[in-house]
C-alpha cells in the first residue's frame, strides 16, 4: 500500500479522508477491533459525552450535522463518525477485526513491513492514529482481583451489571467520573466516591438544540461557520488563561462561584476545593456532578482507595466501604502508544527504546529515525481547552503536504533531522515552563515519571496551526529515487462534496 493508517477513531477516519481527497487511492485503515470509533466505540458509559462544543468537536470539512445538544453524547457522535465513514466511503479502505502486531522500517526496500492477525503488509508511508486515550489505567491495589462483586473500567463499561439498588464504589474524580457519578446516582442505593485529589470543575452549559435552530443553521449561507469560528475564539480565550496563569484568576472565580452555589455543605465544599492552580490537570465542565455530591446517598470519600478486601473497598485514611460493584473511572494511560514497544525503526531500535520514556517528536507528528511514520495526536500538542479535532486537521494538512513532497521531489523518504526534532522539543520545554500547566502546584497525566511534560503545547492553537500548514522539508533528509513516483489521480468524493454525498445517511 501507498499509505497504511493504523487506527479508525476520529484520526483514521479523518486520515484516510484527507489522503482520498488529495488523490492517494492506494491508502488501508487497519482497526484492531470490530467497528470504527476509537474512543467513542469504546467509552460507553452512562452520561459518556463530549466537553468541547459539538459544532467545534467535528470535522470542518463535515460540519453540517444537527447536533441535538451543544455538547454531543457518546452515542451522537459515534452516529457522526459511522455517517462520516460512509459519506465518503471509507469504508472501501476500511479492514475491521486486523490487529497490527508489529511494525519495522526497511531500509533497503524504503518501506515499513508490517505484521498483522492478517499476514504481512508493506506500505510506504505508516500512520499511527491510535490516539492517547488508548489503554485503561486499571486500578491496581492488594486485593482487588478477589474483590466479590463485578468490578470494571469507565471505558469498559459491563451493561449486563445492574446497578438498580446497589451498592456502588466509584473511584476518582477525573472527566469520566463526572460524568457518570450523575447519571447513576438515580439507580443506585448507595454510591460512594473515592477522591485523591479534589478537581477543578467549570459549569457546563449542555442545552438541548432546538430543531428550528439547525434548520436556519443550514438556511442561512455561513452560518455553521459563523458559530464553529465563535466556538473556536471562546475556547482560544481559555486556552490563553492556561498559558498565562495570572489570567487564570478569572476562571478559578468562576469555578468557585460554581461550587459554592451548588454545594451548600461547608466541609464537603472544603473537600471539592482545589490546593493548586486551575488548568494544571484538566479542566472538567459539569453542571450535574456537585449537585449529585449532595444527594442523601451520595457520599464523597477524600481519600485514596489503598485495599479491597472481599466485598469491601479500604481507603488511605481508614475508611471501610460495603460495595456490591466497583467502577474504576481511574482514567488513562496517556503518552503510553500501544504500538511503540513493536515499531522498529532505522537502527532496528523500538519507538519506546528510543523514547526511553520521554515521548518527544517534531512538531508532535515524525520521529528521527523513524522515516515515513507519522504520528496523530502526537507529544505535546494537546491543551486544556481546544477541540482535538482542530489539531488533528492540522496535522493532516501536514501529512498531506509531505506526502505530494515525497511524490513531487522523486523522494522514497523522509527523516526529520535531529537537530530539528531537538530544537523543536527544546523551544517546547522553555515555553511549558511559564504556563499553568507547568507551574500550577499538582500532578498530573501531562508529566512523565522523570517530570517532563510531554502533552501540552505551550502556545495558541493558530500557532500550531501556522507551523503546520506547510511541509518544511529543511527539516528533514530526503532518500532520492532513481525516477519519480508515479503523481496519484485525482480521487473523490472531496471533503464538502455535496452533490455526491446527497443522500448519505447522518446522525
């Protein structure tokens, strides 16, 4: 194959739309599991939603979709992924059920070769979109594999447990946690929340979408676009508080504000209340979670869980809790890509050996000494406030300009340098350290062990969107072929192709 994207969550599918519609036919999406999704084929528990505005959280080159909420739910956007895929055929390069197993640069050759549950394939271009909310951090304390009841991650969510009368332990206070503590709560006879660290919580204003509204959206020309562009400046503007973090006193208000209006009890508002600065974890938005807090049967416990014992869950401080089911909302193992122990490079060396724990990349999509390997949703290039899929399509404008450079030049390769993957990371580093992610006083996902952040970009996302926007092949060493690469045809239907895609089912 020309190109092979591993992955089919938001980034394949939005991969192997943007390489089709820039005239790269001979592209294969790879997805491990059964159906396409990603993230949002596997997180479907009870109040699983989006917290970044619908409109915004959604392809520029499909925007017309009615979202029924401002803030889409899991089974919303799954619809729009499913009709997306469908619209523009992806299903035509799609192979569900093929797991990759390993992956490795020939060099001779100028290939990757690839081992997959179903046999070897080669492609000259690899595309890992994989993405950083992948594998399950499992809660892992003496005991818990006896625990007598059902016991399950957030993102794998057991449907056939009822929770109608039960007692049930939910442990953290992440963004899943917020979510689903709400929305189980009326079923539950009990529902006790283990928290190690209170969070910073934002309203989260999640109005239903009158369907006269979407109706003028599609009548008046511009007007999607108007409200994405809206939606984008709002979250830019929180995006510069967390970057600047004596802006972030007016958000911190806010929030306190929030939890003082939906929280009466004085020692549990104490408990809620964050040590450190907004913005330094994620910021979560809910305007459910603190009034679930104060129901009756809802009991916040301050503490890390330390042991299970039979049908008991024990925290640090002591306190012993009578469970029937556990939920694990304990998050992700984010920066852990699943396939770097298996991805050998040119020195025949893996992803992770090379990373040694300190994932790093040039502008968060090629690695040195990894040719042709392209990485979606990379190091350090998220936020706390803005849309992924912004910077996804980004980088895809990205990957499609290094794909004509390859074809245009005659090139078989190319190879950031590493002085420039070095720069770049360097400028990274200097720039996170005056920001709240850096300087706010918490731990955090965005921290490896060694203490060096390798999620955040430190700058505006217009930024991040400049640099990608064209491929800077000075950056990189090129392998010259004895004659050009045959130029690809030119491939539908396009990105905002209306005429072809009429009729195409959506959300």
């Amino acid at each position: 194959m020309r190109a092979v994207v591993v992955g089919a969550g938001f980034s394949g599918i939005g991969a192997a739309v943007r390489l089709r519609e820039a005239g790269f036919d001979d592209v294969l999406v790879l997805e491990r599991t059964p159906q396409l999704g990603g993230t949002w084929r596997e997180n479907t528990y009870p109040g699983c939603s989006c917290d970044v505005p619908s409109t915004l959280y959604s392809y520029s080159f499909t925007p017309d979709t009615a979202w029924s909420r401002l803030f889409a739910g899991q089974r919303e956007i799954l619809a729009y992924l499913q009709a997306t895929a469908e619209r523009y055929r992806i299903g035509d390069v799609l192979r569900c059920g093929v797991a990759v197993l390993e992956a490795a640069w020939d060099g001779a050759a100028g290939r990757w070769l690839l081992k997959t549950s179903d046999g070897p394939y080669s492609a000259a271009v690899l595309v890992l979109a994989t993405g950083p909310w992948n594998v399950p951090r499992r809660l892992d304390v003496p005991g818990i594999e006896d625990f007598d009841g059902p016991v399950f991650h957030s993102a794998q969510w057991d449907h056939s447990v009822d929770l109608t009368g039960r007692r049930v332990t939910v442990v953290g206070t992440g963004a899943s946690s917020v979510q689903i503590v709400p929305a189980i709560e009326g079923q539950a006879a009990t529902v006790n929340l283990f928290q190690r660290t209170p969070q910073w919580v934002l309203p989260k204003p999640d109005l239903p979408v009158p369907a006269a509204f979407n109706r003028l959206m599609d009548c008046v020309p511009g007007a999607r676009g108007a409200l994405r562009a809206g939606q984008y400046a709002l979250q830019e503007g929180v995006g510069y508080a967390l970057r600047h973090p004596q802006a972030a006193h007016l958000l911190e208000a806010g929030a306190r504000a929030h939890l003082r209006l939906a929280v009466p009890d004085v020692q549990l508002r104490r408990h809620l209340t964050p040590d450190y600065r907004l913005g330094c974890k994620r910021l979560l938005t809910s305007s459910t979670f603190y009034r679930a807090l104060s129901r009756p049967h809802v009991r916040l416990h301050p503490t890390a869980v330390s042991a299970v014992q039979g049908n008991q869950v024990v925290g640090a401080d002591g306190t012993v809790v009578p469970t029937d089911v556990l939920i694990e909302a304990t998050g992700f193992r984010v920066g852990e890509l699943p396939l770097a122990k298996f991805l050998h490079g040119t020195d025949g060396r893996t992803l992770h050996e090379t990373w040694g724990g300190e994932p790093q990349a040039y502008l968060g999509t090629t690695v040195s000494g990894f040719p042709n390997l392209f990485l979606l949703l990379g190091p350090n290039l998220l936020g706390g406030s803005t849309s992924a899929i912004t910077i996804l399509e980004a980088q895809l404008t990205y990957l499609v300009a290094a794909l004509a450079h390859l074809d245009h030049g005659g090139h078989r390769a190319v190879n950031v340098r590493p002085t420039a993957q070095a720069a770049h990371n360097t400028a990274v580093q200097e720039a996170l350290a005056t920001t709240v992610y850096n300087t706010g006083g918490c731990t955090s996902y965005y921290f490896t062990p060694a203490g060096q952040n390798t999620f955040a970009w430190p700058w505006s996302t217009g930024r991040l969107k400049r640099r990608l926007r064209h491929f800077d092949a000075d950056a990189y060493t090129s392998d010259t072929l004895s004659r050009p690469l045959p130029l690809p045809a030119q491939a539908g239907p396009r990105p905002g192709d209306r005429t072809a895609t009429a009729n195409a089912e959506r959300p």
